[in-house]
C-alpha cells in the first residue's frame, strides 16, 4: 500500500475525465485502491427504497486529481535573533 499525499478536507483541482477543471474537497480516500471522493464531482443517482432517488458522490482515480492545499494554514517557523 502507498501512502498518499493528499488527506481527507483537502481542497483538490479534477486534471481529467469528465468533471476537469472542477475544484472540492475530499471526503473520503481508499488508499488501498488509490481512489478518492470529491464533493460535487462524479455524482451517481442511488436509488434507497426509504428515500428514493439520491445523488452521490463516486470514486475517483487518484492520479486524475491534482491537490491544491488545505484548509487550515500551516505553523510558520518563526527565526529568534541572539544577541
């Protein structure tokens, strides 16, 4: 299993497929199969007796997509002077 550069609440630009050029988070990554689910992107209709017709987020390959930070901002290192 490799591991792989982009988490779970990333912000990720789609590179190829149908949805290139969209931009979300990701909800959900199989490291396993090396595949991702991005919000709002690859949606699939799921039909659920209780609720009816759902659309749903898919996976998508992992090296379709292209990352483009986080939400929170990184610690910055901080230089001391000596005197």
């Amino acid at each position: 299993m490799i591991k792989l550069k982009i988490k779970k609440g990333e912000q990720v630009q789609i590179i190829a497929g149908a949805d290139k050029g969209k931009k979300g988070t990701v909800l959900e990554v199989s490291p396993k199969t090396m595949k991702l689910k991005v919000q709002g992107v690859r949606m699939q209709t799921h039909f659920d007796k209780k609720d009816g017709l759902l659309q749903k987020e898919g996976f998508i390959d992992y090296s379709n997509v292209k990352a483009l930070g986080s939400k929170e901002p990184k610690a910055k290192k901080t230089k001391s002077k000596t005197a």
